[in-house]
C-alpha cells in the first residue's frame, strides 16, 4: 500500500471540505492521510497560477458552477455548517508556520482541527495576531510558545521547503493529494484518491 | 427519468472523449444522449471564458496535469487511438453549422461520428472547406447539399439560437452535461451525470 499525503493551506475552502471527508476516507480504507503543510500563496507564485477567485472572478457561469459543486459537495457528504469566511482574503503565512511549530510540539491534529474550523465553519480574521492567540488560548495551546516556534528559522525554513517540494512533485493549487507517486487535484477526486489507494485506480503516466 | 442533453463542440478534445464513452454509459442506463451542437467560441466570448490551453497555457504544472488527467481517462476507457490535432485552434463554425444541417437532414448521428474521428482520431484541418468536402464526399454524404444548408440563415440562427440557450442555462465550456434542469461540466462529471440519471446522485440547487 502506498501511502497518501495531503497538502494544505488553512485558506482554501476546498481543502477545508476534503479534511471534512478525510476521516471517513481514513476509516474505510485503513489507512491515514498524512497532512503536509504548504503555503498556497508561495505555491501560486512558482505556479503562475492563481486562486479560482481570481482567476474566474469575471466568468459569473464558471463563478456559479463552482458554487453549485460546493453545494453538491456538502449535501453529498451531510456537511450542514460550511461558511464563506467574510475577511477573505485572509494571509495564511502564520497559520502554516504555526502548523509546522504544532507538529514540532506534537499538537498537529488538533491544531489543523481546531484552525480549519474556524476558518471556514466559525470564521474568523486569521491574519490578526491578537485573534489567533486568542484562538489558540481559547484552545489550551501555549500561544505565546507555538507563536514563537512559528518564527523561528527552522520552522520558516521547512515551510518554504515543504512549499517547494510539493511544487517540484507538480503542485499547482489546493487541494493536492499524493498516493505513493500518483498526484490528485480537488475535493472530487478523493473518490480517485481513494480507489487509487485500494489499487482500483487506473495508473497512467508518471504522476 | 430526466433528459440527458451533451452540448457539443467539435474543436474541444474533451467533448470528444466523452463522445467516445457516451455508448457505454447509454447501454448502462438504458437512455440515449440527446446531443445539442454549440459554437464553443460563442460561448466563450458570452461568458468572457477562455480554451483551457489559453488559460493555463504559462502553467506548467496545470498542464501537465491536465494531460495527466487525459491519459487516466484513456486508460481507464480503454482508449487507444486519441491525437491531438497539429492544426489547431481549427475554427468549428461551418463544422457546427454543418452537424445543425445533418440534424435537417436525418445524418446527424453519422456526421457527428466521423467529424468528431477525423478531428481527434485521425486528425485533419477540418476548418479548410476543401477538406471538410472530400471527408463529406468520402463518407457518402451529398457534401454539396449539406455545406449549402449549413450556411442557410435558418441553420446559422439555429447554432447561434442553441448556444444563446446553453449560455443562459449555465455553460461556460466544454463538456458540459444536463441530466433534467442539473448541470454537469467536464469528461469527469460523466460519472455523476449518470448517478444524477439513476436518481442516486445528489439534488442541491437549481442547477
């Protein structure tokens, strides 16, 4: 079996709503995801690429068809608590380091857990510094601690490594899933992800 | 049972690819596919969209993937025989106008069969008049007849009619799928248009 990476950003609600299935994905196939911290924005700068915002902002049909495909998505999935976040955009650079500084203080799944909530299900504005380490203290983190981890050069540093390593495997948005070599893009193919994984997937190519 | 429309363009290699495995799904479900010509460049102009290839054409990374995407859907359908087409972008006007003029004249589901081959099959510059003739007159159509009723103002205003609709209904690109009043778009809806058929797939919106 091989193994399968998630590769996130707290700003997309795309892979805010795959992090909402993952754990059913997890318990009928096995196995787990193994989420990586990215900075979406670094990885549209490698890219050239853009968000969906942007890039489809004026195409009101495309604009639509998106919406009706995260409608489709949330009934499909019983997901009944979903908000658009009113201070978008939000700046997600601490909130990534943070999450390399929670997986150095073995607090990572709590904290993906805990800030991709409120993100996209409670919203707040995640780029203000006294809101995070409210959030955080609310929470029962050691803010002052993990906000200072978040800032060290180790943690800076393997963000911007964890960014460029994804790009290289051919990262260009979010949300990007690795089975073994395999690359899958967008909350619709984790149905790919997931047959990939079992070996039912169709293998073409060298990911 | 709903209706299933496919709106069309022989100049999109993904329509194409849908039109390929369109038999199997027909045979599944027991319900034919009604296919509805569009002129793609209307469309694109109407939504302010763009050809995949202009719009990630500088995204190196999204186009690998795409191509990626392609090869998985080739192999999963036991595809075979795919080109791309050296002569693009081939204009598809008098070839849309024609599959209208095919629909006059009882020959559609021929003519759409063999443009859409020799466009993406074994590909031609199928936006030379001489070379739509001798595939027309190659294949036993009245090639004469039905290239002067493509360019009848009752068939320019059908093409321009039918897009005018798909617009206003939701399309932006191409493929895009209606099983009833819901929307589809992408060779890899297919598999949600036929759950949507089966009433198994998920109603959320107006479509």
């Amino acid at each position: 079996m091989s193994e399968i990476a998630f590769h996130f950003d707290f700003g997309s609600p795309n892979a805010y709503l795959a992090h909402r299935v993952i754990p059913a994905i997890e318990q009928r196939i096995g196995a787990r995801f193994r989420y990586v911290p990215i900075l979406l924005g670094g990885v549209f700068k490698a890219t050239n690429n853009r968000s969906p915002a942007e890039a489809f902002g004026d195409i009101p049909n495309k604009r639509a068809f998106m919406e009706l495909e995260t409608q489709r998505f949330l009934a499909r999935h019983g997901i009944t608590d979903f908000r658009r976040n009113p201070f978008f955009p939000v700046n997600t650079l601490t909130l990534m380091r943070g999450a390399v500084a929670a997986q150095h203080e073995g607090e990572f799944a709590r904290y993906v857990d805990i800030v991709f909530h409120h993100m996209w299900s409670a919203p707040k504005k995640l780029d203000a510094p006294d809101v995070i380490r409210a959030l955080l203290e609310e929470h029962g983190f050691d803010a002052q601690r993990l906000l200072d981890r978040a800032q060290s050069p180790e943690v800076k540093q393997e963000l911007a490594r964890n960014t460029e390593a994804s790009v290289a495997r051919g990262t260009f948005g979010s949300p990007t899933f690795f089975v073994g070599e395999e690359m899958f893009f967008g909350k619709d193919q984790l149905r790919d992800v997931e047959e990939a994984f079992l070996g039912r997937g169709v293998r073409a190519g060298a990911g």
